[in-house]
C-alpha cells in the first residue's frame, strides 16, 4: 500500500543559501530554544545577512514549518521500511499511528508537526499546510480502503484525518503515563483508536 505520497505535503525544495539557513536554524533552535532564537541569530549562524534569510523565509515561523516538514519526510522513509509487510488497512493504520507516537515523542519537530495538525483539526482549518499534508499522504490509503470496503461509508476522508491527528496528540500527550509497553500499545490502538473507522464497526444498525 503507498500510504505516504513521495512529494505530497513535502518541504518545499530548497537552494543552498536557504539549506545553509536551515542548518543555522537547527543549531540555534538546539542551542538557545525555539522561542529564544531570533532571525539575527540564525543569520550569523548560517553566516550569511538578515536581509538573505527574510529573501528565503518570510519569518522565523516559515523555518520551523520546513524542518517539521522535512523531519516528516524522514518518519515516512521509516514508515514505508516498517509497514511494508502490512496488507491490511486495519494493520497498517496501526502501525502508522505506533511509530509516528514513538517517533514523535523523541522528536522535537515531529511533535510540532503532531500539535499543528491536531490544531488545524480543532479549528476545522483544513487549509493549513499540515492539515493539507496530512490528508494528501492519507488518500491514496484511504481511497483504497473504501474501494476494498474495509473503510467505513459514514465518514469523509476530512473526519479521519481529524480523528487520527487528534488521536495521536492524545496519544503523544499520555504515552509515558500509559506505562505499556509496544505490544500493548500497538493492541490498544488497534482496538479503540482503528477499529471504529471500520466497515461495520460503530454504526449505527440499519
């Protein structure tokens, strides 16, 4: 199954000068915080002026967004190493849910990346780059899995992405107090996070 898209929702290419600004960013952000570092510091960390780094990012927000971004694209690589062996929509929706909370919980920008989509998710912003990332690497999943009848018919592509973006910010938020450990916490997502989106499971009778 191509669950994730290889562009869809991707960083935006970058030039050198911007990757040399990016690499700055990290090392700032990891030296002084997110909130203490400002644009003059990653302009002297990437050794190049204030002008140029606001010429490739329009604020220091827009560099956050590109790291998370590309930060994504690596839990991707992992998740298409690990679930290729699932077949089921059931399985392999688990699995993606398990090691994005894994991930994600080591992972400063991933967890960004979690707490933004689970924002957009609150405010029904679906037009938020994350929010919009998220669906397109979910379709092609979700088209085959209406197309095989495993998906549910009551729910829109929109309500999953909400549901399972909400679900992992919980998940992210309570993974040390759940005090499981992968198996249980694979079980427990299968069970009561995977399972309603099911066809035939949680709707109403007929």
């Amino acid at each position: 199954m191509d669950l994730l898209n290889e562009t869809s929702g991707a960083a935006k290419p970058v030039n050198p000068t911007a990757q040399k600004i990016v690499r700055g960013a990290r090392k700032c952000f990891k030296q002084y915080g997110l909130q203490k570092t400002t644009i003059e510091d990653i302009a002297v960390a990437a050794g190049v002026s204030r002008p140029t780094v606001y010429k490739h990012f329009t604020s220091k927000q827009e560099i956050v967004d590109y790291i998370s971004l590309s930060e994504m694209a690596k839990v991707h690589d992992e998740f298409r190493t690990r679930m290729a062996r699932h077949d089921s929509f059931a399985e392999t929706v688990t699995e993606a849910i398990l090691i994005s909370v894994q991930v994600a919980h080591e992972n400063f920008y991933v967890r960004r990346f979690v707490q933004e989509l689970e924002m957009s998710s609150r405010s029904q912003n679906t037009s938020s780059p994350f929010q919009v990332g998220a669906r397109a690497r979910w379709a092609s999943l979700l088209a085959k899995a209406k197309q095989s009848g495993e998906l549910a018919t009551d729910v829109s592509t929109d309500q999953v992405v909400s549901w399972l973006s909400l679900t992992q910010m919980m998940l992210l938020g309570t993974y040390d107090q759940l005090g499981v450990n992968e198996e249980q916490a694979r079980h427990f997502i299968r069970r009561f996070i995977v399972e309603p989106l099911l066809a035939g499971r949680g709707q109403p009778a007929g």
